[in-house]
C-alpha cells in the first residue's frame, strides 16, 4: 500500500458545526502533516506530527484541533470554522519527519472543504 | 516573503516539444529540491528531486537542472505529451531547525500542453 486515504473528499458545514478529518497510511512512516490550499496558492503547512507526537504547529487558530491517535492515523477536528476556512485540506506522509531525497512526502488527494 | 517563487503562473506548449519550468529560491540552506505534478482535485504527486549537491537529475523524460550559484532551478520535460498538463510545484526542503525536513513550496506554474 503506497497510498494516503483522507476522507471525506468533500464536506460542507456550517459555523457552528463540529466535524473532523481523516487521513491514514500503512507505508509506516512515522511524520504526518496537514496543509491547507487556497485557489491558486501554494500548499501551507498547518501541522506536523513526528512519531505520533506534535512537532509543529505553524500558528494554526484553534479551531483547527489535530489528532494523531496511532501512527497509521491522522486527524483534523474542525469546530466554529469561518467562510474564510474553505480550502482544499491535504494530508501526507514522509519517512522519517523530513522527505526522503527519492520521493518526499506522499500527499493524499485533499478533502475540499466547505465552510456556510 | 517567498523563500521558493515560480514566476511564470503558466506555460502553454505544443506537443512534442520541449517544457521548461523555472523556480528560484532564496534560502541557501535548502538541500532538497522536488518537483510535483498536481491534476484537479488531487493531491500533489512528487515527480523528481535532486541533492543540492547535484547539477543534473534525470528520470525519463524529466530532467531537474540546478543551478547553485544563481539559485535557480529547472524542469524540463522532452517530449511534452498531452497527459503532463497539470500544476507543478517546486517545493524545497530545509536542513535543520523548527521546520525540520518541511517543504516549503511555490505558488506553482500550471502546464498546457497542446495537441
């Protein structure tokens, strides 16, 4: 299994909602990261997690609450977001909290998220 | 400020033909550089990378040109088909500190690549 799996590909919610996001691999890499892609921007990275352990979190507000319950799984809790949320969220993978020089990270396809 | 810019938001080229897509970078620290392809709904896929102590990776029909000096890198894709027709991002990799091993990407250059 070389793939990372996010679901769902699509969510719509409202600003008061509560809602999460999954990813998970079974490549046994031990860094997982979320980024967030605005039209026309390049991916920005939220979090990282090194070896089931927060190891970054670039500045992200609260309302995005990260979760990394074993190392083949990653998620994104959502609650109060703004319209300003909406984006294409990608999660990815590496090997061993950086990208290797063959293949860098393995990115999933992204949930496109929704905010009303 | 970009620490990795693709000045060219768009590239149209015939088929067959040759696509070269350019990036330039700011930091000398960097010692990774990838390239990836994304399609529409999709997340991005690596393509190619190369050392920064290279000057020349090659892959099929995917070249990655680094330039250390002038800080600039380059794909080139020979012969462009229909099917490369897609976003490529230059992303590059810092050594060391509080982003350890992230990659810092560009805005991305979209490719036509026209029958």
């Amino acid at each position: 299994d070389t793939e990372v799996t996010q679901t769902p590909k699509h969510l719509v919610m409202g600003m008061t909602n509560k809602k999460s996001l999954k990813c998970e691999q079974h490549m046994g890499h031990r860094a997982m990261y979320w980024y967030k892609q605005k039209a026309k921007k390049p991916p920005e990275l939220m979090f990282v997690y090194s070896y089931e352990k927060l190891s970054i979190n670039e500045s992200v507000p609260s309302r995005f609450s990260p979760e990394c319950p074993n190392s083949s799984l990653l998620n994104l809790h959502l609650h109060a977001l703004q319209p300003e949320d909406s984006a294409l969220y990608l999660c990815a993978s590496s090997q061993d909290g950086g990208p290797t020089a063959y293949n860098g990270y393995t990115f999933g396809s992204g949930t496109r998220l929704t905010v009303v | 400020d970009q620490q990795v810019k693709q000045n060219s938001p768009s590239l149209s080229v015939q088929e067959g033909r040759i696509s070269i897509l350019n990036c330039d970078y700011t930091n000398s620290m960097f010692d990774y550089f990838l390239w990836y392809k994304k399609y529409p709904a999709e997340g991005p896929t690596f393509l190619i990378s190369i050392s920064s102590i290279k000057d020349k990776n090659e892959d099929g029909r995917f070249t990655v040109f680094l330039n250390k000096s002038a800080k600039h890198l380059s794909l080139h894709i020979v012969p462009s088909q229909p099917g490369d027709s897609a976003v490529y991002f230059c992303a590059a990799r810092g050594p060391y500190g509080g982003s350890q091993g992230n990659l810092i990407f560009g805005k991305g250059t979209k490719l036509s690549v026209k029958p």
